[in-house]
C-alpha cells in the first residue's frame, strides 16, 4: 500500500524566490496537462522536471497538474543528505516537489537523461512484470534517499522503470522523448487488457 502523501519530507532553502523561466517550460506544462488528462497524476501526485545548467526545474510540491501555472515550477540546484534532516536549494516561489532528490539524484548518474516524468498508474504497475518493464524491488517511501538507492539498483541504462507499489519514471534526452516513451509503454498496456 503505497504511503500517504504528507507533503516535503526536507528543509528547503530558497536562493532566489523569482520563478524560473525557461523554453522547456512550455514543454512541460503540455506533458503536465497530457499526464494529468492520461490519469497519471491524480490527487496531484505527479512530478515533471527538466535538466537545467544548475540542477533542474521540476513542479512544485502538492501542484495539480492539470492547471499548473508557470510560477508553480522551482529551480532545484542542490541537495544536502548528510544531516538529519535532508535539505533542499532551490530558486522559485513555491516548494519543490516532494520527489527533488530523487530527480536531481538521476540526473547526476544519468548524464544522458535530460528529462524525468514520474506519474502514477495502476494498470501499468499491474502489467509491468508481464511487459518485462525493470521494477525496484522493494517498496520505499516517496521523497527519500532510501527510494533513490532503490531506484539505482534497476535504473542502468533503461528508459523506463516502476517503483514497486508507487509508480513509473520515464526518462528522455528530451521532454518529448520522455512523454512519448511513457505514451507508447502505457498503450502497450492498454493493448494486453
């Protein structure tokens, strides 16, 4: 049973409070809105970010996709897991989605992905296996360190993975790319029922 979302489970220090602009923005408001319309991002459960030169800009934290405005994405552009608390840097106005760590983490083992879409989907989840989609073994807390070393153990060099009883990350050299690859595994899934 996945766990109830309670909000950030880290500080946050705001940098700058000016929201980021970016191009990909755009991007990724229509992948917000596409997610959310698909059902994957329901109770606003649903994160997006994109690589930037900094860290990432990714949605902010308890945001409903479905009408995310441009000022509710932050700008992360560091992390701190070694006191007792995790803290999060980040530039914007808004707190950073619950799963920052997590995005940043991937980014800095992955220097080929430049876009993560993290959605929710029961039918992809219960299909998965069969589809032969990697899966983490183990279920983990959203938005800690023990999910991103749970993640690391399945995330080599694949597209898209699930996270056992929570979700699915889709990764892309580009927000498009992401998206697609999220689309085609979830029409592959339709297709088996």
């Amino acid at each position: 049973m996945p766990e109830k979302y309670r909000g950030v489970k880290f500080e946050v220090t705001f940098l700058d409070k000016n929201p980021p602009e970016h191009n990909n923005l755009t991007y990724l408001l229509l992948w917000a809105r596409k997610f959310a319309e698909l059902g994957f991002a329901k109770k606003n459960n649903g994160n997006l970010s994109f690589r930037t030169v900094d860290g990432c800009i990714i949605t902010g934290a308890g945001k409903n996709l479905a009408n995310i405005k441009r000022d509710e994405f932050v700008e992360v552009v560091g992390f701190d897991i070694s006191g007792r608390k995790p803290k999060v840097m980040c530039k914007g106005k808004v707190k950073p989605s619950s799963e920052s760590i997590m995005h940043l983490a991937i980014y800095d083992r992955r220097p080929d992905v430049n876009a993560i879409l993290h959605g929710h989907s029961d039918s992809i989840l219960k299909a998965g296996e069969k589809l032969g989609i990697p899966m983490t073994e183990k279920e983990k807390p959203y938005g800690t360190v023990a999910l991103v070393k749970e993640i690391f153990k399945v995330l080599e060099k694949h597209k898209f993975i699930l996270l056992k009883n929570h979700g699915f990350l889709s990764l892309g050299r580009t927000i498009d790319e992401a998206g697609s690859i999220a689309l085609l595994v979830y029409k592959k899934v339709l297709e088996k029922h």
